[in-house]
C-alpha cells in the first residue's frame, strides 16, 4: 500500500507517483470503459493541461464543454475555497432551505428566455441535478407527466420522438433510444416509449407523431453525433409541430449551451423559444456535479410535487455557490461573444487548412464548436498525432475531429493550434 504522505507530498498537481504506476492503477483498478489516451494530467489551468515533466497540452476538449470558463477559473475557485472555510458548502437535507440554493436557482431561472411562453409568463423554474443525464431524465418524466396530465394519454403509452445519432447520456432510457448499437447492446430489457428519426427532417417528424406523441427532445446541435447543426429553419419548423399538437419541446444543450456556439444559449441562433431546456457541464465552471432542467413555472409546478422527484446532492450548496460564480464569469466576460469572434477565426483558419489538405472532407459549426471530418474515417489517428504535438482533441462519432477549447481561448493559442493541425492536416 503506497504512504499517503507520498501521495501527498508534492510540489506539482496531487501526486509524484509515476505516470506508468498511474496507468496501471487505473486500468488494474477501474473500470475500463473509455478508450483513453496515454496522457496522465497532473495540473490544468485556464486552457492548458500539463503532465509531470511539466510538458503543455492545449485542451480542445474542455472536458465536453464543463470547462468553458478554461480550467480553475479564479473567481470560481475563489468562491468554492469561502464557501469550505467558510462552513456553507456542505451537503444539507433537501427538507430545509439554503441560502446559496436560493440564489442560484433565481440567477439561472431569469438568464433564461421565459420558456414555454404559449403557456404564459409566468417566470421560469429549475430543477437541479448533478450530472447532465440526470437531468435529461427528469426532462423526459417531464414529457411524460405532461402527456398524462395535460393530453389524456395512458399512462405507459406516452411517446418521445428523438434523433439519430443523438447523445444525452448513457443510463438505461438514455441508451434506450441511441441509434449507436455499441451503447446500448446487451443492456436490455431497454426503456420503450421513444421514435428515433433522421436528423434535420421535419418530415420524418410530422410521420413519426401518433395520438400518444407527447414531446421532442432534440440538441440544437449535435456534439457526439458529429458535430452536426441542423438546417436552418429546423428548430422553428419542430417549435411548429409541438405548438401544432400540443407537445413539450425540449432542448438539450449541455454541451452547445452557456456561450459555446457564440451565443449564451444555442437555440438563439434560431430565437427559437423551447417549453423545457436541460443545461449542466459549464454550469459549475468544470469544478462540481451541477446540471439543471428549467421549464415554465406552470409547467413545473403541474409536473412536479413533493415525492415526483428528488437527489441528495442535486443542487447542493457547494455547487450552487460554484454554479452562481460560474454564470456571472460568463456574463462578466462576454465569454458567448469572445466565443462568436474566437470561433470565427479559429475556422476561417481551419478552412483554410482544409482547402490544402487531402483528409478533410468538411469543416462545420458555430462558435468554438467545430468539427473537422476526415475522409478516411478515422479521426482519433490525427487526435493521436496531435497528442504527440502538444493539443489534446478527440474524435466524434469516429469520422470528425472535435475542437472545442475553453471560451477564454486568445488568438496565440489558437496560432498555436493552427500550426499543430496544419503539420497533422497538410505536412
């Protein structure tokens, strides 16, 4: 058993254990359900991740968007340190009351545009939770309870219609109805209730409705599916359909949302207004656990009552004191502008490089949401190569190269980028 003073005693990151003993302990150890690369990560700072030997990564992944604000925030951390100090942080019964809970949940629900606005103006409501897919099934018991309620539907019979190649996590409803066979085989009995059709298809919407259709769940882009947005007038023609035959319209946006697609919330590129939006990830500045899933007060209140719903740590204080600090850096730093003027020149270049290169078969997104499709198919090849060069990618849906660096992003480092992918893409 190693001394924990060892594991302690150290100048830089948590540990000087070795990188080898690292790997082998997480392999031997834990379970190996991602394929991973070979990159032990000791300090990470802003939009750079270091190693041991002190070598620097620039992280075009911020951890799937949960690290928008860039790694270790100052104000972020600041806030999480005084509310330890400061006893206010800990864990406390969902039956009392806390300060800090209260603040967060009235600073999301007015950010927020009024959802659901065929419903009234009510003001909107949010329900807090921990990881994003835990609020994405409360967005879908959401749906269902609506279909009961609201439209009569038996219980048991309620529809959701989703899309192909979608990703809202993977617990057994959310792999339930994934189109990605290797998510969900051999995890049956599997979660009915759901039509998966084409993404981009309003079509395949309108075929797919039935009398117990009660609501659409849809990423207003597309992160693990391919880094795909929809046509434009997709989101207004689904607002359409659901305001048509009373259904819940729900956008998941906890990768697109909080500034990463060059505006605060992703469905405004549209002004596109959802009945219900589940948001996590960068909700906390990529400090703590923290998602939400915010609807018409209305609308709240008609679905859940004491006992429908609840999480020991969902909104706990510590991450909604993370949560409070997380929303005004956005806000403070106009990190969805810098997003917009970053993304603009971090593609412009990246186009460029495709128009040279004999991989890439298209670059798409909005913002410091980009993918790089390669013809061959195989992205992680040039997300290995560009490990080796010092920036950190991973591949989506195995045929595009996922850029996705935190908002604070200058335009050095995208330089930086530029140059690894131009020896990756052209060299």
């Amino acid at each position: 058993m190693d001394n924990i003073k060892t594991m302690r005693d150290s100048t830089f990151g948590f540990s000087r254990v070795p990188d080898e003993k690292i790997l082998e302990y997480a392999n031997n150890c834990g379970a190996n359900h991602y394929g991973r690369l070979d990159l032990v990560v000791r300090k990470s700072e802003g939009v750079w991740l270091t190693n041991i030997q002190g070598g620097k990564y620039l992280d075009c992944l911020a951890a799937y968007s949960a690290a928008n604000q860039g790694h270790h925030h100052p104000r972020i951390v600041q806030a999480v340190v005084n509310a330890l100090q400061g006893n206010y942080g800990s864990v406390i019964s969902n039956i009392v009351y806390s300060d800090a809970a209260g603040l967060f949940l009235r600073k999301l629900a007015n950010m927020i545009p009024q959802l659901g606005p065929r419903f009234g103006n009510n003001g909107n409501k949010v329900l807090p939770k921990n990881g994003g897919v835990e609020s994405v099934e409360t967005s879908l018991k959401f749906a269902r309870y609506y279909g009961f309620k609201a439209k009569g539907i038996p219980d048991g019979m309620q529809e959701i219609i989703v899309f192909d190649n979608n990703f809202h996590g993977r617990m057994i409803t959310t792999i339930s109805f994934s189109t990605t066979e290797k998510y969900k085989k051999g995890f049956g009995p599997l979660t009915p209730g759901f039509k998966s059709v084409a993404y981009g298809n309003l079509d395949a919407v309108q075929k797919a409705l039935t009398k117990n259709t009660c609501g659409i769940l849809v990423e207003p882009m597309q992160g693990e599916g391919g880094m795909y947005q929809p046509p434009d007038g997709f989101l207004r023609g689904l607002r359409e359909i659901a305001d048509k035959n009373d259904l819940m319209l729900i956008f998941d946006e906890i990768q697109v949302g909080l500034g990463r697609t060059g505006k605060m919330l992703c469905f405004e590129h549209e002004n596109v207004i959802p009945d219900g939006i589940i948001l996590g990830k960068a909700l906390s500045g990529g400090l703590l656990p923290l998602s939400a899933f915010v609807t018409n007060t209305k609308l709240m209140d008609l679905v859940f009552q004491p006992g429908s719903d609840g999480s020991t740590f969902g909104g706990y204080p510590l991450a909604c004191v993370a949560g409070i600090a997380a929303l005004d850096v956005i806000v403070d730093e106009a990190l969805p502008a810098r997003s917009a003027e970053m993304g603009r020149i971090l593609r412009n270049k990246i186009v460029d490089i495709a128009g040279r290169s004999s991989h890439v078969k298209e670059v798409r997104g909005r913002g410091l949401f980009i993918g790089i499709e390669v013809k061959d198919g195989n992205a992680m090849d040039y997300c290995r190569k560009l490990l080796e060069l010092g920036v950190l990618a991973n591949d989506s849906h195995g045929h595009t190269i996922r850029i996705s660096p935190p908002l604070i992003i200058n335009e050095n480092e995208i330089d930086y980028l530029i140059e690894k992918l131009e020896k990756v893409l052209v060299n």
